[in-house]
C-alpha cells in the first residue's frame, strides 16, 4: 500500500470518538470499515487468542521455577487469570473480526500471516542457539525479544497504538533483563513480565472488541423502535 494511503487510513481511524474506524454510537458493519481497520480488528481477535496462549505458558513457566508455595499459588492464579481471559474472550468479542475478503484485505493477511511465520520461526531457532551456546537461562529472553518487534510492526501495518508500548518493553527489556539477571531470577522475572504483558494486551483487545459488539446490539435496538415511537410517548 503506498505509504500516502496508509497515512490517509490511519488519520481516519485515529479521529477522536472512534476505535480504528467504528463509530461507538453509530455502529458500522465490517463490510463499512477500510481493509486496514477490519484487520486491526481481526488482529486483536486472533492476535490476543495467540497472545493469551503465550500469557498463560509464560506465566506458568515464570511461576514454576519458582516453586515452593510461591510458585504454587503463582500458577494458580495464572492459570484463573488465563482462562477468565479466554472465557472472556469467547463470550465478549467473538464473531467482532471476521476475515476480510476484498483483494486490499487479502494482501493484508498475506503480509500478517508472512511476518506471524517468521516470529514464529525466530522464536523456535533462537532459543535453540543459546541453549546450545550453554545458556539455557536466556530461552525465555530469546523468545521474548522476537515477539517485540512483531507487536511493533503490527502497530505501524494495522494501526493497534498499545502495541508500540509493549512492542519496545518486550524488545528492550529481555536485553537488560540479561544484562542484570541470571538463572532462576532471570527466568522467573522475563516469564512473569512478559506473561502480564501479553495477557493484559490481549484483554485489551478483547475489551475493544466487546465494545464493537455492545455498540451493535444498541444500534439493533435502536433500529427496532418504531419512527413515530417518540412521538407517542
């Protein structure tokens, strides 16, 4: 997309009162909404089930090398923070994203799903190198520090702002976290961080999402009281 059009689409969705071109008192069909802003939906959508899953491994995994009943309660509450979100997520926002078809929207996908690929690819071969470089310590850094950047490219494609913040926190902060920590704390403090990091974006999204959906269902409602209704009131 040029970049002009970009800039165009972004100024539009960015107007205040409106979340990534939904108008919260004046509902919009999907169909309504620019190819951009219906993936900045989808990626809050399928985007915040990817990020929740990683939350909860994340959490789990910080918790437990804790152990003790620190770590215990730890994973207990990780895992009921986990599973509210899902919960949440499901009976809130589905159905908020569906996938768009116009050929804009297609190469949208194409260029989402290319850069999910290669995250996902880093996220398998860096661990695997300092694990093999005798630092099994920093497997959760590695992974951490691959997603940062994805969350920051998301941003710039599909115009999600919360992900800048996060993006850098997950980029930079493995490297100081590294830098300053080794062993049990290294691993406990990057899995704990990263885990409500990612967990809080995708309720975030979520949350946007089931504001979608409300807005809908009063625009429903409202459409369904008769014109002259008011007047007979």
């Amino acid at each position: 997309m040029p970049v002009s059009e970009r800039q165009a689409e972004h100024a539009m969705e960015s107007t205040p009162g409106r979340m990534d071109g939904d108008v919260p008192n004046s509902p919009l069909k999907a169909a309504a909404l620019t190819p951009t802003a219906a993936w900045s939906r989808r990626v809050r959508w399928i985007g915040g089930l990817i990020q929740a899953a990683f939350a909860a491994f994340w959490l789990v995994r910080g918790s437990a090398v804790i152990g003790g009943g620190v770590g215990d309660v730890l994973i207990a509450v990780s895992g009921v923070a986990a599973i509210g979100t899902f919960f949440y997520a499901v009976t809130a926002a589905r159905g908020t994203a569906p996938r768009p078809k116009s050929p804009q929207g297609k190469r949208i996908e194409r260029a989402v799903t290319i850069a999910t690929v290669v995250e996902f690819a880093a996220a398998i071969v860096l661990p695997v190198i300092v694990s093999a470089a005798g630092h099994s310590d920093w497997v959760l850094p590695s992974i951490a520090i691959t997603i940062g950047p994805l969350l920051l490219w998301l941003d710039y494609r599909v115009h999600i702002p919360r992900y800048r913040p996060v993006g850098w926190a997950l980029t930079v902060g493995p490297v100081i976290l590294v830098a300053t920590l080794s062993g049990t704390p290294l691993i406990a403090t990057t899995g704990i961080a990263a885990g409500v990091l990612l967990l809080g974006t995708a309720l975030a999204g979520f949350h946007d999402l089931a504001g979608v959906r409300r807005a809908k269902q009063a625009g429903a409602g409202t459409a369904a009281v008769p014109v002259g209704a008011g007047a007979r009131l």
